[in-house]
C-alpha cells in the first residue's frame, strides 16, 4: 500500500487565469475583511495554497477552497505583478459531490455561510444521490440543521425518501 502524502506537500504555481471559481462556494467576506486579506497576503505573503480540482479537458483548475486568496490576486496589481500572477494551488482529485463537501468542510471550519447557497449545495447533493447521513458526515451538519435547510429550499424532491403522516389533536 502507498503510504498517503497530503496535498499541501504538492504544491504547484499556477497561472491565475487558469483558475476558474466553482458554482457552489457559499462563503462570504465582507469588504473589510477582504482588504485585511490584501494587506494580509502583501504583508506575509501567500501561506496557504488555494484547493483546486484539475479539469483536462479545458486545462483549467476549479477552486474548491481559496476563492477569496485567489480574488486578491485578480483584484490587487501590487500582488499579481510580485507573485508575477501564479497562484499557489495544490490539486485534489474527488467528484463533484466530494468536492461540493471540501469546500464546506474547509469553510465551516473558519467562516460564515450564505443560506442561499447552502441550501442549494444541499439540493444539489441530494439530487446527486447523496444520502442524509452521507450529507451530515461530509459537511458537517447535524439533523435539524439539514432538515431546515431542506425547508428553507422548498424542494419536495428533498424530502421524496421521507415518510409523513398527518396527526390530529382535539
């Protein structure tokens, strides 16, 4: 068995404008918190790599997690002419569902989620297959806060698996 070697031990640099962001990320920063990035990544530099999942077919790299890191490089000329517009990326290999939940993974560990968008990766991941315990394991959601997300989605094909009854009180 080959002994597993973590991305991070694999970084490469990537020219920026072979990055491209997914469709799923629900992560938000406010203005201010993005300016502290810029000066953040100007001041020490860039400490941690950007996630990327690599697309032959058009050669370009999907962000899994480091879409704000990524958005400095694009925003800030002082940081792409010194980092001469490569990103530091290192590259995992997982389907769209697994990829759906690294990027939650990574941003529930340190940020803040748009509903919206939560509540769209959920639908997407069901409709995928994925199963309620497969969705709670892989981003980190317990019972209820699946369910609300569910509801808030409005999606009766979410709860197609699910068995319900009517009760009456008098």
């Amino acid at each position: 068995m080959e002994e597993y070697k973590s991305p991070v031990y694999r970084v490469i640099a990537v020219p920026v404008e072979k990055v491209v962001a997914n469709t799923y990320n629900p992560n938000v920063v406010a203005p201010p918190e993005m300016k502290l990035l810029e000066l953040s990544i100007w001041e020490d530099g860039y400490t941690m790599p950007c996630v990327c999942y690599y697309r032959p077919d058009t050669d370009q790299y999907e962000l899994v997690d480091g879409f704000h890191r990524y958005k400095v490089m694009l925003t800030s000329p002082r940081i792409y002419e010194r980092e001469r517009g490569l990103l530091p990326v290192v590259v995992i290999d997982k389907d769209i569902s697994n990829r759906m939940a690294s990027t939650i993974r990574h941003n529930r560990a340190r940020g803040t989620h748009n509903v919206e968008l939560m509540c769209e990766i959920v639908s997407e991941l069901t409709k995928a297959g994925m199963s309620d315990s497969w969705i709670m394991k892989n981003i980190g959601m317990d019972k209820d806060e699946l369910l609300r997300y569910k509801q808030i989605s409005g999606l009766a094909e979410l709860f197609a698996d699910k068995e319900f009854s009517l009760t009456t009180e008098i």
